[in-house]
C-alpha cells in the first residue's frame, strides 16, 4: 500500500488551520492577561489547549498513515522530517503542497513561540520560565 499523499497534505492543512487559530487565541490571551480578567484567560487557555490537542491528533493520524510496511514508514518520515525549505520541486502536486504547508507551519510556529515567550516574560516577570533560561 502506497502513501497517500492527499490524505498527508489534507491532515498537514488541518494541523496548520489548528495552528493558526492557536495563534488568535494567543492574541486574545495576551489581551485577556493586559486587561487582568482572569476568567476570559482561564476560556482561552482551554480552548488553547483544545486547538493543540487537535495539532497532535493531526500528526498522529499522518504517523499512522504509515502504516506496517517499511516503504510506507520511511516515506512519510521523508515528508515530516525533510528540511521543507530545502525540499526540491518535484512533479508531485502534492508532495509540493505537503512542503509549502510545512514551510508555513514552521514559520507560524516560530511566531508563536515568540509571542509565547513574550507573553510569559510579561506575566511570570522573575518567575518566567524563559527568565530562568536567560540567567
């Protein structure tokens, strides 16, 4: 059994569209948390955590899409674990698209990090978790 790459691309759009509503929340948090309302914070973080349950069932529905065989596992390994920005254009529409996700995944979760590490710095002050990686 081949992999089926639409299936890949399909779940790889899925996990982006999580990641990115992960990212409004985050904005609607960091202004939940300037403003002090505890409980709009408290929704937010839930339905955070709801989005990012979602990101790991999409990944692990793609690590399953390798199922038993070798082929099929050394395949969607290629596909995750390539370096998306060096990946080479090939005449796989598909394959393509799966790259271009990633690349806009990696982008994406590289922003939120950064708002992550902002917004905690800003609520945690010296008891920051990223105040102690700095010291």
């Amino acid at each position: 059994m081949a992999v089926d790459f639409e299936q890949v691309m399909l779940l790889l759009q899925k996990r982006y569209n999580a990641l990115k509503h992960v990212d409004e929340l985050t904005d609607e948090l960091r202004s939940a948390f300037d403003r002090h309302d505890e409980v709009s914070a408290s929704l937010l973080l839930d339905m955070r955590a709801e989005e990012l349950a979602e990101v790991d069932n999409c990944q692990g529905r793609i690590w399953n899409l390798a199922g038993a065989g070798k082929e099929d596992a050394g395949e969607v390994r290629r596909l995750m674990r390539q370096d998306p920005f060096a990946a080479a254009v090939t005449e796989c529409w598909e394959e393509n698209k799966i790259f271009e996700v990633r690349r806009k995944t990696v982008q994406l979760l590289e922003q939120l990090q950064d708002k992550d590490r902002r917004m905690n710095l800003s609520a945690g002050g010296e008891k920051s978790y990223y105040r102690t990686k700095e010291k």
